[in-house]
C-alpha cells in the first residue's frame, strides 16, 4: 500500500492555524455632561440597560420603563422613548462590532 507524499508549505501550516471565528461586541457612544466616550459589552440587552441608567434626562420612572423596554427586546419603543425623554444636548447610540479572532501564537 501506496500513501501519497504531501509536504506541507509554510503557507499552508499558516492557513490552518488562521482563525475563522468571529466575536460581536456592543459600544455604547455617548456624549454628554460627562464628556465623549464609549462603554463596551459582550450583550446588546447589557449596552440598552447601561443606556437607561446612565442617560441624562430621564426621571426614575422613565429609567424603569426604560430598562423594562431594554429586557423585553422592544428596540423601537426603546429608542423613542430614550429619544422623547433624554436631555438636549445628550447623545447615545448603540453599534455592534464583528471582531476576527486571532489565533493564540504563544
């Protein structure tokens, strides 16, 4: 029995120890009286919740319905009420991010 002989180029070995896996991350970009910044995490629902407890403008009351919304996923009604009750010259936005994974190299 006969196997074939295959040396393997330094490209190859390459290729095979590239990763294929992706990695989402959330960034919640806000300027505010606080300043410009960005908070990031692993969860969208984490992004929304830090977002209505941290927002400038809302009551309590507000903040509670708000975190609400953000738990039951109601992205929509989220944004318009974040929008209607926020402070004038306070922004926010949620952008999730697709990271490659690099592979371990030590």
């Amino acid at each position: 029995m006969s196997f074939p002989k295959f040396t393997p180029t330094a490209t190859a070995e390459e290729d095979n120890r590239v990763a294929k896996a992706t990695c989402t991350v959330y960034t919640v970009a806000c300027d505010d009286s606080n300043g410009t910044r960005a908070e990031v995490f692993c969860f969208e629902t984490d992004a929304l919740r830090w977002s209505a407890e941290n927002a400038e403008g809302p009551d309590d009351n507000t903040k509670a319905e708000l975190l609400q919304l953000a738990n039951a996923r109601d992205d929509s009604a989220f944004w318009l009420l974040l929008e209607r009750s926020r402070d004038d010259f306070a922004t926010y936005k949620v952008e999730s991010h697709d990271l490659q994974l690099q592979p371990n190299l030590f």
